[in-house]
C-alpha cells in the first residue's frame, strides 16, 4: 500500500521537507539532514513530530502519512524500533485530542506493511487503545479467524498473544457501552475471552486467574447466554475447582432452581460481590431447569412445572412463551390436560451421551433414505 504524502521526490528531500516543517511549528529539530543515514532522520523526526499533532491545519494528515511512507520503505531489521516509537507517540499523545487523526494514521501504516511482518503486532494494539478511546472499535478489523491468523503470520510469544487477545476483550467490553449494536459486540468480546482462556495450558493456568473469574461472571451475567458448559473444559476455569465461584458455574451448567437456591442461602454475600442480580439468577435457571425437564421428558404437566420452578399457576403460561422466545425449547401448550408438549429443546451440556444419540439419530436418517430410494427404484423398475 503507498502512502504518499509530498510531490515525487528523494527520500533524502522528503525528509528534509519535514524537518523545515516540524522546525516553523516550533520543534527543537535541525533542518539539515543527519548524515547516519534515512532511519536516523526518521527517528529525530519522529521525536519531534509531537508538535504536527497539536496543529489545526489541512496539512497534519500529509505530514504524518510522509512519516508512515519513509517508514514503509526501510528495512525490515530498522524499522522495528522506528515503528514503536511512532505508535507510543500516537497512543499516548493527549488521549482524547485527534482521536480520528490517529486513528487513521495507524490503519495507513498497519495496511501499508507486509502482512507477516511481527511488527504488526505493536501497531495492532497501537490501533486497538486508539480505537476504545474514541469508541470507534467498529472501525478497526476486530473478527476473531482474522487475529488468530495474524497471531499465527506474526508467530507471537505467548505473553504478546495474551496480550493482544486480552486487550482485544477489553476493548469490546468498553465500547460495547456506547455502541449501537452493543449485543453484537457483548457476543464478540465472550469469544475472545474464550479464545484466551483457551490458549493456557495446565503450567500457566494459574496466570489467568482473574481472567476466568471476570469470563464467569460476564457469561453468567448475560441474559442472552445459557450455554456454559464449554467454560468447564477450559483449563484456567478448572484451575478454580474448588472455589465458590466454579461451584455457582457449575450449578448453572447442570443443575436445577433447588440447587442455585440452596446456594444463594448459603453464599448471598459472594453473590452481591460479583455484582449479579438475584431476580436475573432466577430467571436464567427457571429456562435451564426446563430445558433439562424437556430434554427427559416430551410432556411436562403444569403442576411439575409450578414445583420445579417455583412459580404460581397464573405463572407457568406466561414463562412457556417466554422460554420459546428464547429459542432454546419449541414446545406447545396443551390447555385442557394442563401440561406442555415439547417438540424440542437444546442440551445444556453435549458430552459422549449426546454424540451417542446424534450419531444414531443420523444412522436412523440414512437408513430410513435408503429405504425411500430402493422404494423409488421399485416403483421406477415396474
């Protein structure tokens, strides 16, 4: 990708084009070229480049894309540190002032290098910080196959993976506040951190401690997530076994209402401090405990549903509708015998047992097409 910024000339001149610039705004720079060599020039420039940002004039954006274009053209081995310099400046320079400007100036240079180069990385976060402050992260290429191949191009250490993949989280957990489509992002920040958890082995497990339990209560704390048994299985969760908080996850991956009950009139302080709501812990586990009542049983009489749910008659119609709503069951009410037919209703957890029935549920499909086409050939043949 070019980035050009002045008229089609020398590196050397372009380079002193922005030395006289930097010097009339008041930049301590001389206006004569280093004799070390282009990376030199590039690097007192950007030192002094502070002094472009604070102007108001259609020239900033030229200046600072001439910046990125003389440091496209290095050498790999003398960009790096040029690269990071840069981005520490546009990161950090006033956070709110020029938030589009630099914005705009970091995707220039993220674009414009080769798309293995490690260095990336340190512009990828530089864009990322850039972006939750202005909470333009909507702005920026945040799809989690597309950062798992960068990870992969940029062959990144462990720590720089959970870095980034942590600072990703964070940005779409703080933009997610003031965005339009907030559940979009809500569901794009769960699968990073579930990308990061995942990326822990049993020997750093204990490093993302605090990751797991803030992935815990932000699933249980969603009203749109039901599903969390794939949370047991990763390994900085299982290093919690134990503790209150894998407990209270483990009730709302298989157990009933009684249970979450029993548990919050044992542990109601634990459950205030992780700033979860009671009434929404009780909404979530009616719809788990009826999806587990559907799964084993294709009618549910109103009665048991009243007992297992804890709610009154006048209740059971009105939270079948809503369940439905959910998409999680697909079932009808039957008014006159009083219960619920099921039609449907998804696993809480899916482990060998489930494997087991969709593979025969499958082998039964095929066996039954099979049957369909020797009729048709019968019927074909006479």
């Amino acid at each position: 990708m070019s980035v050009p910024a002045f008229i089609d000339v020398t590196e050397e001149d372009q380079a002193a084009e922005l030395r006289a610039y930097l010097k009339s705004k008041g930049a301590e720079i001389s206006e004569e070229n280093s004799e070390g060599g282009l990376h030199i020039d590039l690097a007192q420039i950007i030192e002094a480049c502070d002094v472009c940002l604070r102007e108001d004039d259609k020239d900033i954006e030229s200046v600072m894309n001439s910046i990125v274009s003389l440091l496209l053209i290095l050498e790999s081995d003398k960009q790096e540190a040029l690269i990071e310099s840069l981005c520490e400046k546009l990161v950090k320079f006033r956070e709110g002032e020029r938030p589009s400007l630099r914005l705009q100036i970091l995707s220039n240079l993220f674009h414009g290098m080769d798309k293995n180069a490690p260095v990336r990385y340190t512009v990828y976060c530089g864009l990322i910080r850039v972006a939750t402050a202005c909470n333009a992260i909507q702005y920026i290429p945040t799809d989690l196959d597309q950062v798992r191949k960068w990870i992969s191009c940029w062959n990144l250490s462990t720590d720089k993976k959970h870095t980034l993949l942590r600072l990703l989280y964070e940005a779409l957990v703080d933009c997610k506040k003031s965005s339009e489509h907030p559940n979009k992002l809500s569901d794009a920040a769960a699968k990073v951190m579930v990308e990061l958890l995942g990326s822990y082995t049993e020997d750093n497990a204990s490093q993302a401690r605090v990751d797991a339990h803030r992935c815990i209560v932000r699933a249980l704390k969603d009203p749109k997530t039901f599903l969390l048994d794939h949370l047991l299985s990763l390994k900085p969760v299982k290093f919690l076994e134990g503790e209150l908080i894998h407990d209270l996850l483990t009730i709302f991956v298989s157990a009933k209402l009684s249970s979450y009950l029993r548990f919050y009139q044992n542990n109601k302080d634990f459950i205030d401090s992780l700033g979860l709501s009671h009434d929404q812990n009780m909404a979530k586990m009616r719809l788990l405990t009826f999806m587990g009542m559907a799964v084993e049983s294709k009618e549910i009489s109103f009665d048991t549903i009243q007992q297992e749910l804890q709610i009154g008659a006048d209740d059971v119609e009105a939270f079948v509708i809503d369940a439905v709503k959910t998409k999680m069951v697909y079932c009808k009410i039957d008014q006159t015998p009083k219960k619920v037919i099921i039609s449907h209703s998804t696993h809480r957890t899916f482990g060998k047992q489930q494997w087991q029935q969709l593979y025969d549920t499958l082998n039964a499909w095929k066996q039954n097409l099979n049957k369909v086409k020797s009729s048709l050939y019968s019927i074909s043949d006479a």
